[in-house]
C-alpha cells in the first residue's frame, strides 16, 4: 500500500541533478524525469511479453538514470510493454527498493469500472503495490474533462483509491491547446499536478502554467525534445544560434528558469542522451546571461521573416476548421528556425477539428475561403501565410 513519506524527502538525491517541490504533492523530483516511451520494440504484442533487446536498453537507462540523480520515472498503459519492462527492469532485475524513486503512470479508463481494471492490470505489470503519481490521460478537450470528472466517473474512482493508499496523487496530462480550459480544470480542485507541452518554441498554455503555479499545482512538461521541435535532430542554423549549448539544453533551461515548472521528461534511450542531459545543469531562475544572449539571437530571427511574430491567437476556433494559431507556429518554426522537418511531420498529422491528439483542418484553398476575414487584423496578409505554410509543409498522403 502506499506508504507516509516526509514531504521534503528527496530520493537518490546526487550532484549535479537539482530537484524541486512538486508542488501540493510534496514530492521532491528531480527535474528531469525518465520517461518510458521510446524503448524499442515496445509497440509490438502481446504486451506483456518483453523482448530482451527492449529489457536491455531500459535497464541501462535507468542504471544511468539513478547515476545521474534521477529520481522520477514515467510511464503510460498506452505506452504498450512500457510498464511491463519498467516493472521487470526495477522490480526484478536490478532489485531497487521502492522508496529511492517515484512512480507515474497514466490511464484512459472511461467508467469506475474500467478504472479499477485498469489499476489493477497496471500495479502487476509495474511489479508494485502502489503508485505515486497517477494522470489520466489525455484530456484534452472540454467535454473530456468533463467525462472524467462526472459524479461516479474515473477520478470519483481514482480518489477512492487514493484513500485506500493504492495511489498517492491524482493529475492529468493533455495535449489541449486551449489554456482556458486547462485553467477551468484547474480550479475544479480535483488534481495535483498536470502533464502537458509547454517550450521555447511553444509557449501558448504559460497562462495555464501561471495558473498552476498560483494553484500550487505540479507542472510535469511532456516531450520537450521531441514534441518541443525535434530538437535532437536541428539544423546546423539552430545549433549556431543556441550556442554554446545545444537546443535540447537551451530549451530544457529555459523551461526549468520558470519556477513553476518543476521537471521534464526526457526520453532517453542511449548513453549520449544522459551526457547532453548533464550539460543542462546547473540552471537558474531567472536564465542566466548566456541563455539570455541566446533567447535574444532568436527572438531577434523573428523579425527577419514577414509576420512571424504574429501568433493569431485571436483566430483560434475559426469556423474554416483551420487550427490558424498552430499553422503560423509552424511556419514560424520551419521559416525561422530551420525546423522544417519537424514542421512537415506535424503539419501532416492535422485530421480534423474534432481530433483529440492535434486538432485542425489543413490550410486548403478550399477551407482558406472559409475564414471568418473580419476576426483578422488589418495589416496581416494571413490567407497568404496560410498557403506558403501550405504550399511548403503540405506532403499528399498516398
């Protein structure tokens, strides 16, 4: 069962990783977190079947992980075998006692029913009998907030099993874009903490994280090598600009100079991940000058590309069906900062405004017409930035 723990404990504690307050848990974590989503072959089924080239690298991980300081490990029942090795590789293999680390993991279930299910397969897979930190996941939308908090649904549940010590703390994680109703699930008082995107390159939820902050909430940031901008994969125009460091250190210190933001989650799966991982350290709040110089370099690039400061947030929920803020990001990211590959890959993922993961109609000529031309502002040519976003990240699917 769960067991009483100091609220400013601080596991595996080791130089030079910092740790911070998450907040109203109380639960010192390092601020990088491990996260169990890119290990090989973890797609594949059946899922509770582990493949040894799978075990290996994970074990290695979190040998490094515990080495480097780490004390926080994140994981997801739609991450596939992801629990399953993380329990074999901490339970059995390596044998480390329960109490050096903390434990998330994250759920989709729809009723209290499915809730218990899914705990239960979840605690035999992760080889434990309580976990720390438990998100449901994937709210992302208004209506799925709601689901999950409706009288008898899955967080009435989830707080049944927090009284019974099977679980420590109840958040959520989301890839909504809409800080409002972020900031509305927020004051429902019902989580800890909160997972989301949230980088240099993306920073339309800080409303979201100030309110979080204000709220006393944990602010876990997901993906912010991968999600932030493929930022492992940059061009040699990126690199220059965040020099000396790299883009992956850059953004995950000028994440962390925001006090409210209390770890990331770094998918590291080989051993170059944890030394360019080292290289963040130490950080400070507020950046210190050399990173500032660097925020300064790309803001500066900002005004070298017509209109890329503009965000067109204004413009969000246009009834052309045009995710209109996300496509002038991208443009932003491919146009200023050689991010074109990463822009391409997400520009193609658009599948309609309904879509839970990344909601948004492409910029067609046909759904161009459709745009409320009132909302724009004057000055702002933004029929014509839509189709060079579209014109240039467009790929037709086959």
């Amino acid at each position: 069962m769960y067991p009483a723990a100091m609220a400013d404990e601080i596991r595996n504690r080791r130089e030079p990783m910092q740790y911070r307050r998450f907040g109203k848990t109380g639960r010192e974590l390092s601020v990088i977190t491990l996260g169990g989503m890119r290990y090989p072959r973890q797609g594949e089924k059946p899922r509770f079947e582990v493949p040894r080239e799978m075990l290996d690298n994970c074990i290695d991980c979190v040998v490094r992980a515990f080495d480097a300081g780490i004390n926080h490990i994140e994981t997801a029942w739609n991450y596939g075998k992801s629990e399953s090795c993380y329990g074999i590789a901490l339970s059995e293999e390596l044998k480390i006692p329960r109490d050096r680390y903390h434990l998330m993991t994250k759920g989709q279930p729809q009723t209290a029913e499915d809730t218990r299910k899914m705990l239960d397969r979840q605690l035999q897979c992760l080889r434990t009998d309580h976990i720390d930190l438990y998100a449901m996941h994937g709210l992302s939308s208004r209506q799925s907030f709601q689901m999950a908090l409706r009288p008898g649904g899955p967080v009435e549940e989830l707080e049944r099993q927090r009284e019974q010590g099977v679980i420590g703390d109840i958040g959520f994680s989301t890839h909504c874009q809409d800080p409002e109703v972020l900031i509305e699930a927020i004051d429902s008082g019902r989580f800890s903490f909160m997972n989301l995107h949230y980088y240099y390159f993306w920073q339309r939820l800080a409303p979201a994280v100030a309110h979080a902050a204000a709220k006393d909430l944990g602010v876990f940031i997901i993906s912010p090598n991968d999600k932030g901008g493929r930022l492992y994969d940059p061009l040699p125009e990126l690199r220059a600009m965040t020099a000396p460091a790299t883009p992956i250190q850059f953004n995950a210190r000028w994440c962390l100079s925001d006090p409210g933001v209390h770890t990331l989650s770094f998918g590291m799966t080989a051993p170059e991940h944890f030394e360019e991982m080292r290289g963040i350290f130490p950080v400070h709040s507020p950046l210190a000058e050399a990173d500032t110089a660097i925020e300064r370099r790309l803001q500066a690039r900002l005004d070298e590309v017509p209109h890329a400061r503009y965000e067109g947030k204004e413009l969000a929920g246009d009834p052309s069906g045009i995710n209109i803020p996300e496509v002038l990001r991208l443009r932003r990211l491919w146009r200023c900062f050689g991010l074109e590959g990463f822009a391409k890959f997400r520009y193609n993922m658009f599948s309609g405004p309904e879509a839970m993961w990344y909601p948004g109609e492409l910029a067609s000529d046909e759904n161009i017409e459709r745009i409320d031309a009132s909302r724009v502002p004057q000055g702002i040519p933004l029929a014509e930035l839509l189709r060079e976003s579209h014109q240039g990240l467009y790929r037709p699917r086959r």
